[in-house]
C-alpha cells in the first residue's frame, strides 16, 4: 500500500488537502461534522465479526476501525469496551484512559526575534520545553508551557491564554536568549495535549500507544491514545504502523 505523497507540502493544511485528495482518488469519502453516538463489536471470538459505528445519520458496518479521534480517543475506546459481553473473562483490562495538558503559546512583541530556525531546549516533564518558532509570516513565537488540565471533558476546555502564565516563560527563554525584554510577550493561542498518562506518573512524557488486535483481542479495532505533538510529523510512520497491523493482524 502507497502511503506517500509524491509531494512535499510545507504546511499542515496543504499535506492535509493532498492526503485526502490521494485518499479519494483510491476510493475513499470523507465524512465531516459526523457525531459518533457509539461504536460496538458484535460476533466477538475467534472469527471477525463487524464493528458498528452509530452516528445520527447512519449506522456504518466495517471490518476494520482506526480509532484517531485526538481528544476524544478514549471515548470511542470506551464504547467499543463497554459493547463486549459480560462473560468475555479474557476480552482486555480496562480501556485506556487520557490525560490533557495545556500547551500555551506567546507572541514576541515591541522587538525583533535573533533566530531564523526553530530553538528546541532541553525537554520538561510532559513537554518539549519552551521553544521559539518562527511562523510562515516571520513572526516569532514561544511556547509550549505544561499546564495539566485534571477533571475536564474535552468540550470545556478553555483555549484562551491567561497573560499572567507569561512570567514563567521569561526565565525559560532568557536560558537561549538573554536580550528578551521585559513586556516583549504577549498571549498568542493554546493547544491541547492528549496524554497516555497523568501528571507526575514516570510515563507522562511517554511516547504515542498504537494498540492492535493483539494487544486488546477486539478483532479489527487499532486503537490510537495518546498521539499528542510530534503526532502530525510522525503521521506518515504511524500510518505504516497501522498498515502492518492490519496486514500481518498485530
């Protein structure tokens, strides 16, 4: 299976844009603005059975499910778990759980940035540490902090930047640019983190889970948790994973 592009975009929205024009031209249809209300595996066993997915508008059959859902992940984890039997004893443990961490972002202001590449320092627990890149405009931008969101759906998150968190970064950005001036930061936009792990755990800076059959014994379903930042660089990688999972049944 050809998982390349022949081109080489620049951009996340244009490698996005060309992914999914070659994905149409084998054949495939996006569907867009479609709420999954539940996913189910019937015919549990030793022969595949279907996986169902439920959305208001249609129920969809299929024999192989790629759960990459980002933030709600471990939701679409949760209903293909909870749709097993009860007397399934060796089915899998507990379906997989994630964890958010904030990642704020500031915009230098009042004075010219000294780089004309990406700055990356020594990583953070949860994090890559605070890095400057420079945005296809030319200006510069620090960030992201770690700021662990606990107890919260992915609908409420709030994405606004508080002014008040730029103190930390000033420090940070100081250790590889000592001409940072005072007031020279301002709030520029938040991302969200989906964590396999919780905060202070030895695994919070753990790398992505990519779960197939073998792992979980659901027959079909290849369960994506955790696939934070570098996830979009390491797409193309991780979709070969996929493929080799449901080529040789991983």
């Amino acid at each position: 299976m050809e998982l390349y592009s022949r081109r080489r975009p620049h951009d996340s929205h244009t490698l996005m844009l060309e992914l999914l024009g070659d994905a149409e031209t084998r054949g495939a249809s996006l569907a867009l603005n479609s709420v999954v209300q539940n996913v189910a595996v019937v015919n549990f066993g030793r022969n595949r059975g279907n996986l169902l997915v439920k959305t208001e508008e249609m129920t969809l059959s299929c024999d192989h499910l790629v759960n990459c859902a980002g933030l709600y992940a471990d939701k679409i984890s949760s209903m293909v778990y909870r749709s097993l039997t009860s007397d399934i004893d060796n089915k899998t443990d507990a379906p997989p759980r994630q964890y958010f961490a904030k990642g704020n972002y500031y915009k230098l202001e009042g004075q010219k940035g000294p780089f004309s590449h990406l700055i990356y320092p020594v990583p953070e627990p949860g994090g890559l540490g605070v890095h400057a890149t420079i945005d296809l405009g030319g200006s510069t931008r620090f960030g992201p902090d770690v700021e662990w969101l606990e107890g919260i759906e992915p609908d409420d998150i709030d994405l606004s930047v508080d002014p008040k968190r730029a103190d930390s970064f000033y420090d940070a950005i100081r250790t590889y640019w000592p001409g940072l001036q005072d007031n020279g930061l301002v709030p520029d936009y938040a991302g969200i983190r989906p964590k396999s792990a919780p905060k202070g755990s030895s695994q919070a800076s753990g790398d992505f889970v990519i779960s197939g059959p073998k792992a979980h014994q659901i027959e079909g379903f290849i369960d994506l948790i955790g696939i934070e930042s570098p996830g979009l660089t390491s797409s193309m990688a991780i979709a070969e994973e996929i493929v080799q999972i449901i080529e040789q049944g991983k």
